[in-house]
C-alpha cells in the first residue's frame, strides 16, 4: 500500500505564498501524470494542477499565472511541488495530492492538507 506524505499547508494573508509537496512512501512505477486537486467546503473536488511524466503542465484558469507544479526525483521516488503565490481567499480549500499510474493510469491520492486564505 503506497502512502503519500503532504505538507506545506496551512493559514496565509491574501497575497500571500505556499508550496505544497507530497511524496510517496515508495517508488511508483510507470508513473503517467502527477497532480494537484483541491475541494472547498460544499464544492466538488476539481483538478487545479497537472504535470505529466514528458512534462507538460497544465492548469485551470483561476491559477494560471500564479501557481506552478513540479517534480524532483530523490532516490528513485518522485516528489511533486505545488508553489502557490498570490494566494486568493477563493484558493482556501484541502489540497491532495494526484499520482496517475500504469496502463489502466490507477489513481493514487493524497491524505488532504489544509489551505486557507484569510486575512
């Protein structure tokens, strides 16, 4: 059983910046696409970050501009970074991470972490 460690969540001022990461407790293989979901309280879960193992990102638009995704590998297990600046009171939510794996591109999550966007 894969697990994920988030962190980098918590309380900012509008304006304001973090960076989300999440790491798996072990190596995942065939690796598709790794990404950022977030949910707000009485909203669907949606999809605000993805980058896919060539490279390509992609974002909703409320984001663009603002918020970047990465990855680093460190002893064979892949890292993704979500950087958020210019944080909004809207971008208060869970953040999870997204891992897609293999050929039936298996969806792997993260346990949530908390941002929220107040003054």
């Amino acid at each position: 059983q894969v697990q994920f460690v988030e962190s980098g969540g918590g309380l900012v001022q509008p304006g304001g910046s973090l960076t989300l990461s999440c790491a798996a407790s072990r190596r995942i293989f065939s690796i598709n696409a790794m990404g950022w979901y977030r949910q707000a309280p009485g909203e669907q879960r949606e999809l605000v970050a993805l980058i896919t193992s060539g490279g390509i990102t992609n974002y909703i638009d409320s984001v663009k501009g603002r918020f970047t995704i990465s990855i680093s590998r460190d002893n064979d297990k892949k890292t993704v970074y979500l950087q958020m600046n210019s944080l909004k009171p809207e971008d208060t939510a869970v953040y999870y991470c997204n891992v897609r794996a293999g050929v039936a591109n298996y969806y792997y999550w993260g346990q949530g972490t908390q941002v929220t966007v107040s003054s």
